[in-house]
C-alpha cells in the first residue's frame, strides 16, 4: 500500500514525502533515547534506507510527469497565441472573471488602455476603462453593471452585440459570449465599411427624395408654405410668393409670418381688418385642425387661403388664386341684381302680368341649365378628345403610309398621296379645334408653365419640317437657342410649329424660311422668317381671329385656326407676339419671352435627329396597343418594315408572348393609356423584371404632359406623342435597338442589348 495518492499534485506528493520522512526520523531518535538494541536499530534503519529510497524514486517520476505537464501546457497556449494573431477579429477571453489572453488587434483596438490589458485584469475593470477611453465616441447600448451580474442573468440573450463608435470615424461591433458558468469570450468585429456604405446609400435615398419632393413642391399650381409650430417660415414656392406679392428677400426661411403680414399692411397690400382677424383664425386653427378663409387684397386680388396643421405642431399654407372667378360672380351677380331690378320695375308696370313672369324665370332658370349642361359637356369632351378622337387619326394614317409603300409606282399612287393630304389637314384642323377649346375653357390648368432650353423644342421642329420644305423645294434653316425661358412646352411647340408650317405654305419653290432667336437683355425673341407672299397691313391684325385668312391667300391652305392658336397660347403664357410683313416680300412673325436665370434645370434631349437607314427592320417587335384598329395598322406598317411583330393588348399578353419566345423581344412599342388602370409603362417595367434584361422601349401616347417625359426619363424609355410621325419612328426604332446613349438618360442604364435570352 503506497502511502501516497497518485492523483494529487507533485508538491503535494514532495510535500507529504518530507513529512514522512522527518517523522521517521523523529521515531528512530526516540527508540535510541530509551535504549534499543543494536540489532533493531539496525533494522529499523534498512526499512527507514528502503522506504527514502520508494519515496525517493516516486518524487523524481512525479517531477518528470510535472515537467511533460508544463512543457504541453506551454506548448499548447503558444499555438492559441499564434492562433489568435491570425485573426481579422479582436478576441479577448475572461476565465473566471480575469483576462487570460487576448490577440494583437484586440489589444490595440483602444490604445490608451492597451497597457492595462495584461492576464489578470477583471471584467468589470475592463469595461470601466473602455467606458473612460478618449477613444471611445458612442455606443448604441449600456455596457453591462459587471461581469457577475452578465453571467447570472438568464433572461440576457447570448450572444451579446454592441456598436461601437470610435474617433475618425472608425466602428466596431462587439459581441460578448458566455462560454461556461466562469468563462467570457469577447470578440471585436470592424464594421467602419458596413456603417459608411449604409450611411450613404441613406444619405443619397434621402437626397433623392429631398429633391423629387422640393421639385414637386416648386412646380405645384398653387401656391405652397410651411410654418414651423412657432409661425415662421420654413419653406415656399414661387406661386406662393407671386400670389402675396412679397419679395423673396422678406419671405426667407424662419422669417415670422406676423412680420410677413405687416410688410404686407405696410406696403397696402392688405387691410386693417386682415391683420385683426389674424388672431382668430390662429385659435380657430388651433380648435379644428384646419381653417378655410378668402379674402382680398388691396390692389383687388382675392386669394382663398386653405391652412392645415401638421402632426409636428406647424402648418401648411394652401394659396388659390380666385381673383377671376370672384370677379365673373360678381359681374353676374351684378347682372342678376341689374335684372332683377328690370323685372321688378316690369313688375310694377304689369302687375297682372303674374303668368308672364313665371314663364320668363322658368326659361331663364332652363337656359341655365342647359349653359351649364353645354359647358359640363365641353370638359367631358375635352378629357376624351385628346385620346379618342387622335386614336382614330393615328390608326389612319399608319393604315395609309402602309397603303401607300403597297401602291407606289401604280395609278392609285395620286389617290393615296391625296388621302394623305387630307388625313394631315384633318389631324391639324383637330388639334387647332382642341387647342382652342382648351385656351378657351378658362380651366386652371389650361398652360402649364414649366422652365426649360429651347434648343431641344427648335431641333425638334428642323427635324419634322425640313422633309416639308424640300418637298416644296423651299430652303429651310435653323439656329437653335441654348436660352431657358419660362412657358408650356407644349404649346409654345405648338405655336412655333404653326408659325413654321405657315411659312413654308405661303413660300413659293425656290424661297428661305428661317428660324432663330435674339437676344435683348432679359429676353429673347424667338422669329420665324420668310420669303412668301406677305401680308397685307390692313390684315395683320385679324390674321388671328379664328376662321381668318388674309386677302391675297390662296385657295385650299387652309382654314385660318393656326395663327388663332398662337394668339390665344401666347396670351395665357404672357408672351408678345408681333408680326410684320409686306406683300411679295415676305413675313417675319416673333414670339418674345423672358429669359430666365439662376439654377435651371438639365437639358432632357427627346431623341436623335438622324436619317434611318433604309435597310429592313429585321427584328422582334413587341407592340402594346388596347385599340384594336392602331394595333393592326402598327402591325402592318412594322412588317412592311420587315420586323418581326408581336402583338399584344395588355401586359398580360405581352408577358405570355414572351414566355412563348423564351427571349427577350429587340424593342417594346408600347401605348400608354391601356385598359383597366394598366399603362404601357407598367408592362415595359414587367417585360424588363421578366427577361433581366433592359429592353429598348418607346411609349406612343395622346397624353402630351411634361410629367408623362419626366417618368420615361427615369425609367429609360423614349416618348412620342400620336399621331406619330412615322418619318421620325423609324429613326428611333433603329437607334434605340443599335445601342446608342438613351434619349432621355437613365442612370446605369444600358438601351442596347446583345444577349437577348435568359434562364
């Protein structure tokens, strides 16, 4: 029986050894103090010589094994430092609440307490020196009271995540891992990259939004103002600042709105009354929610005023110009009361005329009503005619461009270019119909003025008439202007086209027509030159009466709305429009505008001016058209073309012909006005989504809005209005699907197409 236990330490085993020893010893001194023998103290020194000897040689066996012990102990911890240098992450453990080791990087993760991070440095100490780091910016949560109380809370989840926001921008994530009851693992994570990619791309989302907004807010036909909630200005619009006719110096951000009104009694603008019900409408305000008020300013301008609050305490100031309709209420309430009094006086004659009088009101109050019914009618008329009544046109006169390639060089060749002829004067009598109409309806939204660079709109107009004019062997020539001014895009197009067309017509074969601009100050004056016959002066002023033709025209060029249409645009815009000519020398009509300054907006081309190629369009069309008669008149003219066509009426449709195919289509034709709220611009996003491959795209559409270009502008996809000129189509179709910058740039995206399958 050893006297030893195995399985306690070496020390402890050297310890007991020399224990036994000395009372061994002890023992054979006192057996020689009380006289043994020779013999047994002889005796008892072998068995003391043998049992040093075993105690001995288990002291060296247990050294040695010590020794193996340490040398695997050492061993094995400078393979977890070589281990933990290697890592890209900080790695601490914390082994009953101490440091025990730690790598390189989380060493240096804080340098101003690097010096404390030695084996033997507590939890808690550790988190109270990170907490007193210079280094140290923020975290999103609390470090934890101590580490006791970390590895005791059960409802605590683990891992444990923390951010950490160091100095120059640096940011880490620290996780914290209970690894058992005393062990603690901490691992540091930079995520600086992460934190910056994510701040941008939010920066720039939030940008983007800013502006689409601010651009919304700006270009709004009322005018528009927020307040703060304690009343001073934080944004407006220029409508906003026109209709109160301040100065934008006075109307600044964070200026007070009391001080605007007081600029306002101070220059006569408003009344004494205006300012003393101030106070009332603010708690008025403040007891609903909103408030509603009209009232009139001093130089006669009467103004409904519509004011909201906002969840933040501010408010958000509506503006609506209602000068001209309280001015025709009053003017027939002045007329009612004229009337009324005629009818009294009447009254007063014929007294006994009771029946008569009763038959009077009735008539008036029917002719009311059918005014009222005739006016409700003209704007129903208005909202169809510019998509039903062009569909028809625009169907026509694809059927007859494909008729007339059918019959070339046959004695139906006249026929057709005279059917030609008269389907091009009804597509314009129309549109001066519609445009006159429009101008004329008095509608708020009649003119939309918007700021933009008339060089696009006057390289657009080369485009179309230069054809025109060599076919009447007329010289035509432009210079377009890089000035911005302010005015409907589409009807000063119109305008300058009409001017043009004009031009040309009354130019006999061999004359000049020329288009420019000059520039006086702050204006410019757009002009259109020619050699034709002239104009009378005694004519110049009714030239623009509708239905109106100088003396010298000639028969059959038309009927004298294109000049009308001019006028009227020309007045709702603010533009002056003069015109001087002598017969048989020639005309020069001129449209003068304000040129505008300051931060403009970017000049969005809408297409190439380029010559097609006269080669056949062999290619996959996919064409998106809800009126069955312009798609097979599109259909027809495309495969004269030589393009291979998929027809379709919705984007359902069009998205089962491609899954047919199992490849993209080379472009998309797409209306954008389809049946049941679905639109071409949503099938062409569709197509697009379906095939992961940005298709060309061209949107045809009645819908002549700068919003409609604004969309197909950010989503990569060309705009043509219908009737479409087919002699500008072709053009595009070919540069669209040859790759060419897109006409109306979108950001990252790619018109042209080389590998039109996908999974």
């Amino acid at each position: 029986m050893t006297l030893l236990n195995p399985k306690n330490s070496a020390e402890t085993q050297v310890a007991k050894q020399a224990k036994i020893i000395e009372a061994l010893i002890n023992r054979a001194n006192r057996q020689r103090e009380v006289g043994l023998s020779a013999y047994s103290a002889f005796q008892s020194a072998i068995e003391l010589q043998e049992q040093v000897a075993a105690q001995s040689r288990d002291l060296e066996r247990a050294a040695t094994e010590l020794q193996s012990v340490q040398y695997e102990r050492a061993r094995t911890r400078k393979n977890l430092v070589e281990a933990l240098s290697s890592m890209e992450e900080g790695f601490a453990l914390f082994t009953g609440g101490q440091l025990d080791i730690c790598n390189e990087l989380f060493q240096a993760f804080l340098p101003d307490i690097s010096d404390h991070l030695a084996p033997g440095l507590k939890l808690d100490r550790f988190f109270n020196l990170m907490k007193a780091s210079s280094y140290l910016v923020s975290t999103d949560k609390g470090f934890p009271r101590s580490g006791a109380h970390l590895a005791q809370d059960s409802q605590r989840p683990s891992p444990v995540y923390t951010v950490l926001e160091l100095q120059q921008d640096r940011w880490y994530q620290m996780s914290l891992q209970q690894t058992s009851s005393s062990n603690m693992v901490l691992l540091l994570t930079e995520i600086t990259e992460i934190v910056r990619q994510n701040r941008t791309e939010k920066e720039t989302l939030i940008d983007r939004q800013a502006d689409y907004l601010q651009a919304v807010f700006q270009n709004m036909s009322s005018g528009m103002c927020t307040l703060s909630p304690s009343g001073e200005v934080m944004m407006q619009n220029a409508r906003f600042r026109e209709l109160f006719a301040v100065p934008m110096k006075v109307l600044q951000q964070g200026t007070p709105l009391r001080r605007v009104l007081e600029f306002m009694k101070k220059n006569g603008l408003i009344g004494r009354d205006t300012m003393a019900q101030f106070g009332n409408w603010r708690r008025e305000l403040k007891e609903n929610g909103w408030i509603s008020v009209r009232f009139r300013l001093q130089r006669g301008r009467v103004l409904d005023i519509q004011a909201n609050m906002l969840p933040d305490g501010g408010v958000l100031l509506e503006l609506e110009d209602v000068t001209q309709e309280t001015r025709t209420t009053e003017t027939l309430e002045n007329r009612v009361l004229k009337r009324t009094a005629e009818l009294t006086r009447a009254n007063a004659r014929l007294t006994e005329q009771f029946g008569e009088k009763a038959r009077v009101e009735e008539e008036l109050r029917l002719a009311k009503e059918r005014a009222e019914a005739a006016v409700s009618s003209k704007t129903r008329f208005l909202a169809a005619a510019s998509h039903d009544l062009l569909q028809p046109i625009n169907a026509a006169k694809l059927l007859i461009s494909t008729l007339k390639e059918t019959v070339q060089e046959t004695h139906y060749t006249t026929v057709v270019d005279r059917l030609e002829g008269a389907f091009v004067s009804t597509e314009q009598l129309l549109h001066s119909l519609l445009d006159i109409s429009r101008l004329d309806s008095e509608e708020a939204d009649a003119v939309t003025p918007s700021v933009f660079c008339l060089g696009p709109m006057m390289e657009g107009i080369i485009a179309d008439q230069t054809a025109v004019a060599e076919q009447k062997n007329v010289q035509f020539s432009g210079v377009p202007s890089t000035a911005f001014v302010r005015s409907d895009r589409v009807y000063l197009l119109r305008s300058v086209q009409n001017l043009v067309v004009n031009a040309i017509q009354y130019t006999q074969p061999g004359g000049r027509v020329l288009m420019g601009c000059r520039r006086h100050g702050d204006t410019v004056t757009l002009e259109v030159w020619d050699t034709g016959i002239g104009i009378a002066h005694k004519d110049q002023k009714r030239i623009f009466d509708e239905f109106t033709r100088a003396a010298n025209m000639p028969l059959g060029t038309g009927v004298g709305l294109g000049l009308s249409v001019v006028d009227r645009a020309c007045r709702h815009l603010g533009h002056r429009l003069l015109v001087r000519s002598k017969p048989g020398r020639g005309s020069v009509f001129s449209i003068e505008m304000d040129v505008v300054r300051g931060d403009l907006p970017e000049i969005v081309p809408r297409g190439p001016i380029y010559q097609s190629s006269g080669k056949p369009l062999d290619h996959i069309v996919l064409v998106i058209e809800n009126d069955v008669d312009v798609l097979y008149a599109f259909t027809q003219r495309l495969e004269q073309w030589g393009a291979s066509v998929l027809a379709a009426h919705s984007t359902e449709e069009a998205l089962e012909h491609v899954r047919d195919m199992g490849i993209a289509p080379d472009i998309i034709l797409a209306d954008y006005q389809l049946n049941h709220g679905d639109t071409g611009v949503k099938a062409i996003a569709a197509i697009r989504t379906e095939t992961g491959l940005h298709v060309p795209a061209i949107v045809i559409t009645a819908n002549r809005s700068d919003s409609l270009h604004v969309i197909g502008a950010e989503n990569d996809i060309t705009v043509m209005t219908k009737p479409v000129k087919l002699s500008r189509l072709r053009p595009m179709i070919d540069w669209k699907i040859s790759g060419g910058l897109p006409a109306t740039e979108h950001p990252g995206g790619n018109s042209g197409n080389t590998d039109k399958s996908w999974p």
